[in-house]
C-alpha cells in the first residue's frame, strides 16, 4: 500500500504498478539496483516515483541481458547502455557462433550414426577455442618451417592463417573437413612430409629472391595444368613438352620434378582439399588434377 504521510511506495504497492513479483523487486534492491529512499516505522522499505522509472529500467536492461553487475554500473554512471550494449553484441555473438556450431556438430553426429565415444570425440575437436585452434596451426607451422631462412615467407604466414577458425555458420561438411584437419596437423608422419615440402621451397630460394615467388609458380602451375587438360593434351606428347617449356623457363625439369613430387603426394593434397573444404571452397580448388598432370609430364620428359 502507499504510506499515506509520506506518498511513497511499499514494495508490495511497487510491484503492483510494475506487473513484476515481490520477490523479484526484493533481490534486485538487495543486489543494489533498486535501493529503497525511506524506511517505514515497522522497517519495510519505501519508494518513491524515481523508483518507478528506475525499476523500469532495470527491469528493461535485464531482458537485454545484462547482469545486475552491468546494471549497476549503468545506473550509477559508471558505464552507458550503449557501451555496455555493444559487449552484449560480441558477447552473443559467441553464443550464436557456439550453437551454430553445436547445431553443425550434432547434424555431423546424425548423419554418420556416430557412437558416444565418436561424438565426444567430435564434439571436443569441433568446439576447440578459436585460440586452441590457432595453437595447433601455429604449432604445425612453427614445426615445418624450423631453421628454414629462405623459405617463401609468404608460403609460411598463408599457412599460418588459414584454417585457424571455422566459417560463422559451418556446414556438417566444414566440420568433417576441420575435424580430419586437426588431426593431420598433429600427425607427426604428416609434419615430417610437409617438412619435405618446406625443404624443397627453401632449397628453392636464395635470401634475396622476391617474397610470393613461389605462390606464382603454383598459380602458373595450375593455369597451364588445367589448359593442358581441358585441350586433351597427353603428358607424354610433344604438346606437353610445350608446355613444360612455358612454365619452366630455364629451371631444371628433374629439379622441379622432386619438388613437385612432395607437392602432389595423397597427404598433401588431401590437406589443400582440406583447407579449400573448410573455406567453402570445394576440393577442387585443390588442384589435384592440376598438379597430377604436371608431374606426370615431367617424368615423362625426364624419363626421355
């Protein structure tokens, strides 16, 4: 009831005003947010018509989310709705990333028909922090390109920064393809292959020789591959000895030859499929045929 010699509010009255319930307007004054102005004679407590703005706001914040923790800090001026609003966005927008996930993993789970122990297994390497799964990149990296001053330093950091995260909203075939990832960038038969690879490039390069080199001779690679297939052109003939011109230039065929051989081995494209799978690419972003193709024709002309 309101005290009549005073004009203020109990707090069965202020719950009446309001819709909420006594004994949610008696936590929130006890946690802070909502301090009552008077006492009455018997020790209720009293508020006035500020109280009834103030609750409303409260009652407001909290159904956006925030904590009475934020809520106080708002009130007393601390912070304004809008900075604290906008660590509410970041803040749900992790959630909505885990439940997408949690929605990829468990659609990943339903259609394979996985056990328990499976999809604890899938679930654990799915969720992995956007950190964990930095680590494990960065591990993976740090591992292959140890002691190789002229590797191809854009080589390294494209390595380093893809594949560290799943997509915003990941697919049941993003999460397979991430989740067969993990596992072979901590594969230490895997690492010692694509320290191979790692080998060759540096072996490659001199320490004067222009950063992204090597990606150019992969992109030229692969467009001289993919028309030499779509002409028909058979590794062994006389056309791909053209072709092999064009993209050699003067380097040595048998040298280009072992290089690519550690390029195109089944683990290393599986990871490049991998990395294009995870990306949404598709695996034929690969390159596979690509890479095949050219291989093949330089044994041939070597063989020659």
């Amino acid at each position: 009831m309101i005290d009549d010699r005073t004009g203020l509010l109990t707090i069965g009255e202020l719950a009446r005003v309001t819709g909420l319930t006594v004994r949610t307007i008696r936590y929130w004054s006890d946690q802070g947010a909502l301090p009552p102005v008077a006492r009455s004679a018997g020790g209720y407590r009293l508020y006035d018509a500020a109280s009834v703005a103030r609750l409303e706001l409260v009652r407001t914040l909290r159904e956006l989310g925030l904590g009475l923790a934020d809520v106080g800090r708002v009130l007393s001026g601390e912070t304004t709705v809008a900075q604290v609003a906008a660590a509410h966005v970041v803040a749900l927008d992790a959630q909505i990333r885990s439940l997408k996930v949690t929605r990829a993993v468990l659609s990943t789970v339903a259609e394979r028909g996985s056990d328990a122990e499976e999809m604890t297994l899938v679930n654990r390497l799915a969720r992995l922090s956007a950190a964990e799964r930095r680590r494990i990149v960065e591990e993976f990296v740090d591992e292959v390109f140890h002691g190789l001053d002229t590797a191809d330093p854009v080589i390294r950091e494209r390595m380093r920064s893809t594949a560290a995260d799943l997509p915003e909203d990941p697919t049941p075939e993003q999460v397979d393809a991430w989740l067969e990832l993990a596992e072979m960038l901590q594969d230490p038969d895997f690492r010692a292959e694509m320290r191979k690879v790692a080998e060759f490039n540096a072996a490659d390069r001199g320490h004067g020789a222009p950063a992204g080199a090597s990606m150019w001779f992969t992109r030229r690679l692969v467009q001289l591959g993919a028309q030499a297939r779509e002409r028909g052109i058979d590794p062994g003939s006389p056309e791909a000895a053209e072709v092999l011109d064009e993209l050699l230039g003067d380097a040595d065929p048998a040298t280009v030859l072992n290089r690519l051989r550690s390029h195109a081995t089944h683990q290393v494209a599986r990871y490049r499929e991998l990395l294009a799978l995870v990306k949404g690419a598709g695996p034929e972003s690969a390159y596979r045929d690509e890479f095949v193709w050219v291989v093949a024709a330089l044994e041939a002309r070597t063989a020659g």
